[in-house]
C-alpha cells in the first residue's frame, strides 16, 4: 500500500510530522482526521508504488496488455463505467501484478486523477507510447479508440518478437548442444586413449593432429572447471558493463555490424519506430512528443540518436526525411516515403504502411538466413566431431598396421 508523508496539526495546534500508509491522499486525509489530526500537507513518498512495483519493476506480457487494452475499449464503448471497467478487469484477470495495479489505478481515478497519469505511475507495467495515447484519447474524445489501437498495436509488437526468438530458436539449440558434446568428447572420452598411443609417441610416429587433440583434452580435465569460472566471470563482466551508456552504444554498434543479421536487426527497428510514430501521429498525439517515444521504442541507442537529431530538426521548422536519410540507417525508399508522407501531409498513414512493408521483407531475409544457418551449425558440429574421430582413428589404424 501506497505511504504518504504528512504534517499536520493537531487540537492544540502543535505542527506534527509523520507518515502514513492508505491508499490514495484522500484516505490518508481520513486516516488522519480520525485521529484528530488536521492534515497541512499529504505528500505520497517516492516509494509509494514500491514492494511490487519499485525498484526492479514487474513487468506483465505484451499479450496479457494487449488484451486488457482491447477489453478496456470493448467495456467503455458499451457504456460501461470508467471505475466499473477498472473493477471488473481487476477482478478477472488471472495475472498477479496487473490486478493489483488495476486495483491501485481505480482508487487513484476515484480520487479524481486521470486515466493516463494513474498509468504513468507504473512504468513497468505501461508503456510510454500506451499512457501517451491514453492521455491523448482523454483530452481529444477518443479514449476506446486509442485504447483499440494501443491493443493491436500491442500484438503486433508480441508477433514480431515471437517470430524472431521462434526464427532463433533452433540455431541457438543446435550451437549449445554441439558445444556439450564435444566438450564432453574431449574431456570423457579422448583421454582414454592416452596409454593406448604411448608406443606410437615413443616411436615418435604419433600423427601430429593427435598429439594436439590429446593436449588439449589433458588442458581441459585440469583447468576446465577454471576455464568455466572465467567464463561465467567474463559474462558477468560483460553484463555489467552493457549496463553503461558506453557498453550500450558498443553493442548496438557491434549488432549492425555483424554481416546480414545487422541489416535484419535494423530494418526491424526502423519498421517499430515507423509503426510506434504512425500509430502516435494517427491518435492526435504532437509530432515532438511522438517522436520522444518512439525514439525509445527502436531498440538501438544509434538509431534513437538519430532520431534525436531529426526531432531537433523538426523543432528548427525543418522536414523529418532529410537527417533521417544523413543518418545512413533508414534505407532511402523508406526516406522518400516519410517525405511524400510529409509533404501530402499523410504521415500518420504512410508510416504503418511503410512498417507493414519493411516488416515483410526483413522477415523473408530472415527466414531465408535462418534455414541456410541451421544446415552451417549443421555442418559445423559434424566437422569438429569428426575431426575429433579422424584424430583418434588414424593412430589406432597405424598401429594396428605395425603389429
């Protein structure tokens, strides 16, 4: 429950200080009246959306908000109170930290505070671009359908994405368990048959490529749980240091970078801006403001900073195309599309398109860069495993040849 720093006087009109815990200001006002206290000052501590919501913020599935969003709109539309809406999807849904989260918005919109500013109090639950839009509907008339168009703007959001860790999925698989098993070949299986080659080494006929593999093997059976220590330390580092705003722009740097996949993972964050902006622009939210949010909605510090620099741009009066396009990041069809959108004055309706577009040919190149991946890990995996044999076959054959 929310707290709330108070002073107050009391009957004898001495100032007292303290806090409080209720659910909303005005509870607290109550709270304090029934101990006769008369409240100067209520103040709702920094805390006060913290345990479940503080700190490291819970977050809810893109589906689950994409759902709620669409029921909000269905229930508002058909009359159904604001309060009432805010109970009933409270009490229905089956997902912990958004009912207690409808729970505490009801209460602050009883206490008169908007719909969207109840929202932005949860930033882990909430996304700019849905309280954004929420606020927009409200002030502009619009409040159902801005909610309709958040919901499916929501699960296009949770398609994209699932659609690319699904594309992934397998290649990952088929790298972790070549990695196991020929980690366990080294270790387990190929030092059993070191004093198996010991008249072979004693000749001096062991075969190159096998005195490597067995040193390596011995190298692993001693300082393998080592190697593995410095791994797990090296990715620890490694995510502390992505935690920087220097790590951050290195690794977006490092992801454009990687051939294919890098022009993949850009025209996916070209298309989610296209499509966030499209979508704010089409809901009355200010170009300034829109693009605020979409800017972070991309996924990559380089393009957001780009972004960035269009906004300063459009604030100077100038047109959005042009330092998009010098950015180098936005192919230059979608630049000339952005233009013909600003010019015929039809942005809020080219973007989507330009989204739905891009969205279609990225996913193509993916597939196709996911199937000629999966035959490469393929052919990987079989290669070090049989170099593995060959190492151990030629010296068992040329001694058998010598007896």
């Amino acid at each position: 429950m929310p707290s709330f720093t108070y002073s107050a006087r009391d009957l004898s009109g001495k100032m007292v200080t303290g806090t409080i815990e209720a659910g909303t200001a005005r509870e607290a006002t109550s709270l304090l009246s029934g101990k006769e206290l008369f409240p100067t000052k209520i103040v709702e501590q920094a805390s006060a959306s913290s345990g479940l919501f503080g700190g490291r913020r819970k977050k809810v599935k893109g589906q689950t908000m994409a759902t709620f969003y669409g029921q909000l709109a269905s229930l508002l539309r058909s009359g159904v109170p604001m309060i009432r809406s805010l109970t009933l999807l409270g009490n229905q849904s089956t997902e912990p930290v958004l009912s207690e989260v409808m729970t505490e918005i009801k209460a602050r919109v009883e206490d008169g505070e908007t719909l969207g500013d109840a929202m932005a109090r949860y930033p882990g639950v909430f996304s700019d671009m849905g309280i954004n839009m929420v606020r927009a509907g409200t002030e502009g008339g619009f409040l159902e359908d801005a909610l309709d168009r958040v919901s499916v703007f929501t699960e296009l959001q949770e398609d994209l994405k699932g659609r690319t860790v699904s594309a992934m999925a397998y290649p990952t698989f088929l790298f972790a368990v070549g990695t196991v098993v020929v980690s366990g070949l080294l270790v387990f299986f190929v030092p059993k048959f070191d004093m198996l080659f010991d008249r072979l080494r004693k000749k001096g006929e062991m075969p190159v490529m096998t005195e490597w593999l067995l040193v390596f093997s011995h190298f692993l059976q001693s300082y393998g749980i080592f190697i593995l220590l410095a791994l797990v330390a090296g990715v620890v580092a490694l995510r502390m240091h992505l935690q920087t705003d220097v790590g951050k722009d290195r690794a977006d740097r490092f992801k454009l970078k990687i051939p294919v996949l890098g022009d993949i993972l850009m025209n996916l964050s070209v298309a989610r801006f296209c499509r966030v902006l499209g979508t704010l622009l089409g809901n009355g939210v200010p170009i300034i403001k829109s693009l605020d949010i979409s800017r972070s909605a991309t996924g990559n510090r380089l393009l957001s900073q780009s972004i960035g620099d269009a906004t300063d741009n459009i604030r100077s009066g100038e047109s959005l195309a042009k330092p998009l396009g010098d950015s180098g990041y936005f192919p230059m069809a979608v630049v000339e599309m952005i233009k013909v959108g600003e010019e015929s004055n039809s942005l809020d309706r080219v973007l989507p398109e330009i989204a739905d577009s891009l969205e279609k040919r990225t996913f193509r190149r993916l597939d196709l860069f996911v199937r000629l991946l999966e035959p490469i890990m393929l052919l990987i995996m079989a290669i070090m495993v049989l170099a593995v044999v060959l190492a151990l076959l030629v010296p068992v054959l040329k001694s058998s040849t010598t007896l």
